[in-house]
C-alpha cells in the first residue's frame, strides 16, 4: 500500500482558544487547533475520495469535509501536528482494502444439534396442547 501525501495548501489549518483549565493563559492564547480538509476538492485519488465519503465518522461531513479539532497539548505546534496525524490516519483507513469473506458451510454436527433441537422444542410444544376429548 502506498502513502499518499496531501499538500500543504489544500489543509486548513486554524488557531482557536482552547477550552478547559489553564488560568488565565486559556483567555489570551490560542494553542488549540482546527483543521479543515475538503476531501472532494483535494488531489485524492477518485476511489479514495469515495470511501471517505462512506465512512462512518463524525468528523467528516455528507460533502466530504473533514474537521479535526486538536487541543489536547498546551502548545501550538504540537497541536498542529496531532491534527495532521489524525488527518492521515483517517487517508490511511480508506486506503485500507476489506479481507474478503471466505464462504463457510455449517458443520455437519451442528446442523444436527439444530435440527434435534427444533424437534425436542416441537414435541415439548405438543404436550402443551389441549387434549381433544374420544367421543368428537
């Protein structure tokens, strides 16, 4: 599998106040950082472009849009880079090919078990039922 590399000019990157505890430091200093990448309009290649589109994940948008927001290091830079990082694990994962399933046929033993059970099941549910009275 080969990496792929998105330019630089195609990431946003963007400097916001970071929430949560940090004095009055958190008031003045915007360390935490939000990306924005927009996988439809990038280089990507089409395939690519289309399982991103498909995955399942909160951070990309139905027209493809990714936003990562990183802020859990105090400074900048080591926010910017954590958010790289989670942009391309998110390339990497499309990237990723399905195993193909292997077709498997049920053991005859189970087979058996299931069917004896189904019969135990019916004759239980038989004695349940109402006797019919010998003169109808």
């Amino acid at each position: 599998m080969t990496s792929i590399q998105i330019p630089e000019q195609e990431v946003e990157l963007k400097a916001i106040r970071s929430s949560g505890p940090g004095g009055q430091n958190v008031n003045k200093v915007a360390s935490a950082i939000q990306l924005r990448f927009d996988s439809q309009k990038s280089s990507l290649p089409e395939h690519i472009k289309k399982i991103i589109l498909e995955l399942r994940d909160r951070r990309i948008s139905a027209k493809g849009i990714i936003t990562i927001t990183a802020r859990q290091f105090r400074n900048q830079e080591a926010n910017r880079l954590a958010a790289l990082k989670r942009l391309d694990k998110i390339v990497q994962k499309a990237q990723e090919q399905p195993k193909k399933r292997k077709a498997t046929k049920p053991t005859h033993a189970s087979i058996s078990k299931r069917l004896e059970s189904k019969t135990k099941r019916s004759r239980l549910k038989q004695l349940r039922a109402k006797i019919k009275p010998l003169d109808e």
